[in-house]
C-alpha cells in the first residue's frame, strides 16, 4: 500500500502565502451586532409600550363592568347598563387602538432611521475594504515584481 500524501502541509503553506488581514470581517461582525442590538431595543421598547396599554385597557374594560353587573330595579336599566358599557367600551377602544397606532409609527421610523445609518456605515465600512485591498494588492504585485527581476 502507498502512503497518502498530507495535504495539510501544502494547504497550510498555500494560505499562508496569501495576505489575509481579518480586520475587516471583525468590523463587520461588530457592525452587525450593533445594528442587532439597536434593532432589539426598538423592538423591546415596543413591545413593552404595548403590554402596558394591553393591562391599561383591561383594567379600563373591567372597571366599567362593574356598573352591569349589579342589581338593577328595572328591566330597562339593565338594557341602559349595556349600552353605557357597549358606549364607553368603544370610546376606550378607540382611543386604545390611536395609542397601538403611535407606537407602531414611532417603531416604523426608528427602523427606517437605523437603517439608513446602517447603510451609510456599511458602505463606508465597505468604501475603506476596498481601498485597502486594493493597497495591499498593489504592495504584493510590487513586492512580486520586485523579487523576479
């Protein structure tokens, strides 16, 4: 049997011989997660703005609900009670609905905000790649001019 050359050596000189600066994907990777964690934050905000008008406008339905619920000397006081609530329960609902509406709005546009900076960032980020690349590229293609003369 023939022994199997070990390519790892060859790869490892292979790779070796190429100049690798990862400084630019640390600074992507950095930059990403920031944009995770503004993104988060915007969608934690929201999230807890809409739990506290969820409980507001529960606490709201079930205040007015107690009026229904007690006893009443005529018929017709109990369809009054219904429509008291079905009144009330509308105009809280409205106004709940205007506030659900707002954070979604402010949401819309905190995501829009932090993407255009992200844009700008990435294609800086990218712009300043590009130009060293093309330096370090330069410095190669002299440097291997230079030493087969």
């Amino acid at each position: 049997m023939t022994k199997q050359p070990d390519f790892t050596k060859y790869m490892t000189d292979m790779m070796g011989s190429f100049p690798m600066d990862t400084t630019a994907m640390q600074e992507a990777f950095k930059t990403q997660a920031a944009f995770a964690e503004k993104l988060s934050k915007v969608a934690l905000d929201a999230a807890e703005q809409s739990a506290e008008i969820s409980h507001k406008w529960t606490r709201e339905t079930l205040s007015k609900m107690g009026p229904m619920a007690t006893v009443k000397d005529e018929p017709a006081d109990y369809a009054k009670s219904m429509t008291d609530f079905a009144s009330s329960y509308a105009e809280v609902s409205a106004e709940n609905m205007a506030a659900f509406a707002e954070i979604a709005k402010k949401v819309q546009m905190d995501t829009v905000e932090i993407m255009m900076a992200a844009g700008k960032e990435a294609q800086q980020d990218a712009t300043a790649a590009v130009k060293k690349a093309t330096s370090d590229a330069t410095t190669a293609t002299k440097k291997a001019a230079a030493t087969s003369k």
